[in-house]
C-alpha cells in the first residue's frame, strides 16, 4: 500500500498524526494476538478432551451392548440449546449455557432397573458432544480472528509505520532543501543588490 502525501507542513502533521496512531496501536494488538493464540489453544484443547471423555465413556459402557437394543432412542430428546455470548481478548464467542432435554415418561417398575440410568448416560454423552462441538466453533472464531489481528500487526510493522517513518523523512528533507535554496537565492539576490547600489554609488 503505497502511503500518499505530499512536501508541505500540512501533509507533515498527518503523517505524524497517523504514525503516531500506528506506534501506539502496535503494542495493543500484539497483546491482542498473543491472548488469541493461547485462547484458540486452550478451547482446541478443551475441545480434545472432551472428545476424549465421550470415546471413553462410549467404550465404558460397551458392556451394557446388548441391553441397548431393549432401550427407546427416543426416550430422551433434545428440545434445544442455550448459549451465551463471552468476549474474550474484545472477541465474541459462543459459550454452552445449558441443554434441554425432554425426557418421555416412563413406567419404572415395567421397565428394567438400568433404564433412569440410561437415560442419564444419554443425556451425559449428548452434553459432552454438544460443548465439543461449540468449543471447535469458539477455536473456529478466535482462530480467524488472530489471523485478522497477526495481518494488521504485520501490515503497521512492516508496511504501514516503515512508510509513514519514511515519508516524514522525505518531506523533511524536501522543505529543508527548499529553506535552504529560499536562503541561497536571497544572499544572491542581497549580494546583487549590494553590487548594484556599489557600482550607483561609483558613478
């Protein structure tokens, strides 16, 4: 991005105005980057565990196999999901505030005795599944984010302070040359002054 200005004070002041603006945001949004990466780190990782926890528990109750098939799947439903919105590092993501589940009656001494626990191991699993699932879209979230935040660092690093740095450098220079050759003209035309008023002043 080529930084457009022009020799004059006025150009002057809104060069130093925005690197000004640039210098100060820079260490903000580092701060903002190095707080998104180890968040995307940490709900990644949060995510993976419960991933973990529900393959676990999945093979934990590999021995009730055989009594699943005595088990309604549609016993217990889920009516919906309650989220909440967190901001972290000033971003908004989603965060599990509850699920809700509709549970069908039934009748407790007709069914086996393992049946209300069934219907807890569900409703566990189901839970486990869901937050995993908002913590990869929170990672998701965060994740694009830090990349947003990592190009405008790069681009006030790299580009945009370096070329405002620069431009100030130039029109420095250009109005100290132009002061400079304004001063070499007037001694000139003072000199040719002095030399004509001499040579009236001989005749």
């Amino acid at each position: 991005m080529a930084i457009k200005y022009q020799y004059n004070k006025t150009s002057l002041t809104e060069m130093g105005k925005q690197l000004k603006i640039r210098t100060r945001a820079l260490p903000t949004l580092k701060n903002k980057e190095s707080a998104l990466r180890s968040e995307v780190k940490r709900a990644k990782e949060r995510a993976e565990e419960l991933s973990r926890q529900y393959e676990k528990a999945l093979a934990s109750y590999d021995y009730m196999a055989s009594l699943w098939n005595e088990f309604d799947p549609g016993m217990v439903t889920i009516d919906g999901v309650e989220l909440e919105t967190v901001k972290v590092a000033g971003v908004k993501t989603p965060s599990l505030k509850a699920v809700n589940y509709t549970v069908r009656e039934f009748d407790a001494f007709a069914k086996p005795m393992w049946y209300s626990d069934g219907v807890k191991i569900l409703k566990d699993l189901a839970q486990i599944g869901i937050e995993s699932q908002i913590l990869l879209e929170k990672a998701r979230i965060l994740d694009y984010q830090r990349k947003k935040t990592t190009q405008k660092v790069n681009l006030y690093e790299k580009v945009q302070i370096p070329g405002y740095q620069e431009a100030i450098l130039k029109i420095k220079r250009y109005m100290e040359d132009e002061e400079n050759i304004s001063k070499a003209s007037q001694k000139i035309v003072k000199s040719r002054h002095a030399a004509e008023e001499e040579e009236e002043q001989m005749q």
